[in-house]
C-alpha cells in the first residue's frame, strides 16, 4: 500500500493512544512457554517502527520490552520510533542494502510487495516451531494476506477491521431507529436513509447523510473498495489466480451505481461536495475538522482505529454506533476488512532465532498492554479478550465490550485485501480511476478498463523477476 495511506492510518489510530504504563496482565502458560535460557550470551536486537506516537513507543519500552527481556535474559531489546514514515522506509532499503538491517520491523508495505521485493525473511519454520505462533493461533484471511507465493513472510498482530459509524442521536431526532438491527442492510436502503440527513443551500452541501467514494479526502478509503466490490458480487484481485479483475462486471455495476447516486443526491458534483465541507472521519489535508463530528454527516465508514482518535476533534454529540456494511444489489451477504499491523524480519538478519521470539511475544503476551494503551484488536487466539480502554472512558464499560466485540467479528468476515505484490501501485491507480469516474473525466467502464491494463501490466513485469 502507498506508505503515506499507511502511515496516517497509524497515526489516526494511535492519536487517541492513553497514558502509557498500564500493567500487564499475567499471562496464560502457553505464552509463557518460550522462556530462554538464562545461562545464554545475550544477544543485542533492535525493533523499528514508524510513526506510533510516544504513548505506544513509552508503553512497548518501559513496559513490553522489560517483561520479555524478564524472561529472555540471553535477549536485549532496544526500539526506534521514527516520527517520519518516508525516512523510515528509506531506512530500512539502505540498511538491507548494507547488509545490516535492524532484526524486527513494522511492515513499511503489504507484505506480498516486501516478499516480492526480496526485502524479508519467510517465517514458516520459525512458526511452525512455536507455542503460539502457529498459524493455526493466526486469523485465516489475515494470514492469507501475509503469504506470498507459498511461504508465510509477516505476522498480523492486530485485526483492526472496518464498519459504518452512525450518530445515534441523531437519528433519534428524527425518529429513525438507532439500534445496530435496524440499520441498512442493502445500498439501497442506504441511499434512501441518506436523503432524510441531506440538505443543500445553492451549491453548498450544508448536511449529507453518507458520502460515496469521495477519494480526495479519505486516506482510508483506497483499501475499502475491496469491501464494496466484495458486497457487489465483484472483487478487484485474485491471489489465487494472480490476477486483477478491476473491470468485471460487478465493479462496472458498482461504479454506476455510486455515479446514480452522486447524481440524484449531490446534483451530480463532487467538485461542489468537497467544497462544502471535509466528509471523512478525520481532519482532513486542510486541517478542516470531520463533518462526522461536526453534526454534519450522519454516517461514515472507518476502520476500528478511530475509536481512539474520533474525540480529538470536535465532537458535538456523545452516542454513536457501528454497524455492518449494506449489501449491493449483486451481492448476497455482507463482508468488511481488516488492516492490520504486521511484524517482519528484514532479509539478512544475523539473529533471525531471536528476532522472532520478539516477534512471537509482542504479537501474543505483548498484545495485552499495547491494547490497553490504544484501542486495537489483537488478533492471536490465545491473547484474551479485552475491550478498549478509551470506549470504555467515553460510553461505559457495556459499550466497550460490544464494539470490541462487534470488530472482532468484522475481521472475521474479512475478504482479501492485501495480497498483490503491487499493492501501493493498484492503489494509487484504482484511487485515480474512481476519483476521475466521481469527478465525471471518465465514463465507469472505460476509467475501470483503463485501470486494469495499467495494474495487471505491472503486476506480470513484478511477478516476472521475483
């Protein structure tokens, strides 16, 4: 993915980190089962990160580290927090290039794109031989994204997943029912239910139900389109045949559906939409706070990092709610996405041994005072449940163990998303492609035809020389 989506992904998320220090809870055994020995040579590594704010980076070092190094004596840890994701990057290249690479690293691209790249080291041994690291501990479709022409190369420590926001008070004002049951279950309804939140004073969009596909201000969205064509019918990739499918059918269907749409509620100008206002979940480039929040916006889409950050802007109302996405009309059930973190090992390490027992605490026992710091969702099986801190500060205990909850299961019906060796490339392509389709430059079925020659051309060159 571009590293720039990546990177304000991270930081929307962890800007509603807490104050770090939460204690760690005490461990099952079998996350205690790789203790090493005590009588080793210890062995210096370093982990690497880019753009976690101080509460995570304070949390993982004064917390995390000290916990494992308790029980891993013959392993010294040291972390870098880097606050600039492209000098990370660039980073990380030189010192694979140098043949001196740092032992564990957060994925600065999808894993497929570093495995292609000869950027990582396969895992499978090293899972294979662990307590709780197996992949049988790993969630199926996140796992999948991890691998990349039969070998395993990252581990997905979080399944943070998508879903639709809704004002709830809102939507009681205006008599609409604001329980998660009666939510949209089809575009359809979803359309229908925009109309009684939009309103216009000449050109300018003064309130909108729910927004389509308004790819200039979103960051978050480009990845979201593999869910939307998901609940058309459609996909856009196919890792098992190694092939894009960007101008199928299904999709063609979906973008017609979403320019109708454009058309009868937003007088046909996204020009004029964006204008009005910023129609996203988050600041926006021109540091305009979100309508969302505003009042101003009934509905958006966002992924479960928000949960942390939605209170860092203005927040004019308390109650919200999350909900599953609407099916379109060539789809048959519902689905969403996951966007997790993933843990590497950069190729060439001289400690691979170690570097993974790193890798294999922080993404089980390790999970439980990250989650405790910020409002993600771990995604071993053997880490316990727990519901996220910042909810709970804001709407009470009960609420916060349901969303929890209700995200956990949205990464369970998570469909492929990150699974091209040329996914930063297809993203910034397909966003150009929508983005020209809603301004009205391209007609959907030749904005879409044109992308899927570009994409699929570069991903046989890719697929060609690794």
């Amino acid at each position: 993915m571009p590293l720039n989506a990546l990177s304000r992904r991270r930081f929307l998320y962890l800007t509603g980190a807490m104050a770090a220090g939460a204690a760690e809870l005490t461990a099952h055994a079998p996350l205690d089962a790789l203790a090493s020995d005590h009588r080793a040579p210890q062995v210096s590594i370093t982990f690497g990160e880019a753009e976690w704010t101080n509460s995570l980076c304070t949390t993982i070092t004064r917390t995390v580290i000290p916990n494992f190094m308790r029980l891993h004596p013959d392993i010294k840890v040291s972390m870098t927090c880097s606050q600039d994701g492209g000098a990370f990057q660039s980073q990380m290249l030189s010192r694979i290039a140098a043949g001196n690479p740092i032992e564990v690293a957060g994925a600065w691209d999808n894993p497929a794109s570093l495995a292609a790249n000869n950027l990582i080291e396969p895992l499978d041994g090293l899972m294979a031989r662990s307590a709780h690291a197996q992949k049988k501990f790993w969630p199926a479709t996140q796992l999948k994204d991890c691998v990349y022409k039969g070998k395993t190369w990252a581990l997905p420590i979080t399944v943070s997943s998508w879903a639709f926001f809704y004002n709830r008070e809102w939507f009681e004002k205006k008599g609409i029912p604001a329980d998660r049951s009666h939510f949209p279950k089809t575009w359809d309804e979803l359309r229908k239910l925009s109309k009684e939140f939009t309103q216009w004073k000449g050109d300018t969009l003064v309130s909108a139900g729910f927004v389509p596909f308004r790819f200039t201000q979103d960051w978050d969205i480009p990845p979201t389109m593999y869910i939307w064509s998901a609940l058309n019918g459609g996909q856009l990739y196919d890792p098992e045949k190694r092939m894009y499918t960007v101008d199928s059918e299904q999709n063609i269907a979906m973008m017609d559906y979403m320019v109708s749409w454009l058309n009868e509620e937003f007088k046909g100008d996204m020009n004029a939409v964006d204008r009005s206002g910023n129609w996203s979940m988050h600041v926006d480039t021109q540091g305009r706070p979100p309508a969302f929040g505003l009042y101003k916006e009934a509905m958006g889409v966002e992924g479960s990092w928000i949960l942390g950050g939605m209170y860092d802007s203005v927040m004019k109302f308390t109650r919200y709610g999350v909900a599953s996405f609407p099916v379109g009309p060539g789809g048959t059930h519902t689905v969403s996405g996951s966007w997790p973190v993933w843990l590497v090992i950069p190729r060439g390490v001289r400690h691979k041994e170690q570097a993974f027992a790193w890798m294999d605490y922080l993404g089980s026992t390790g999970m439980i005072p990250w989650t405790n710091a910020v409002p993600d969702i771990p995604s071993n099986k053997l880490v316990p449940f727990i519901a996220p801190a910042v909810v709970t500060r804001h709407l009470g205990k009960a609420f916060s163990a349901d969303v929890a909850r209700f995200f956990r299961h949205q990464a369970s019906i998570a469909v492929p998303m990150f699974s091209s060796p040329v996914e930063g490339f297809f993203e910034t392509q397909f966003m150009r492609a929508v983005d020209r389709i809603m301004h009205k430059v391209d007609k959907p079925k030749a904005g879409l035809q044109a992308c899927q020659q570009i994409c699929q051309k570069r991903l046989k060159v890719v697929l060609a020389k690794s």
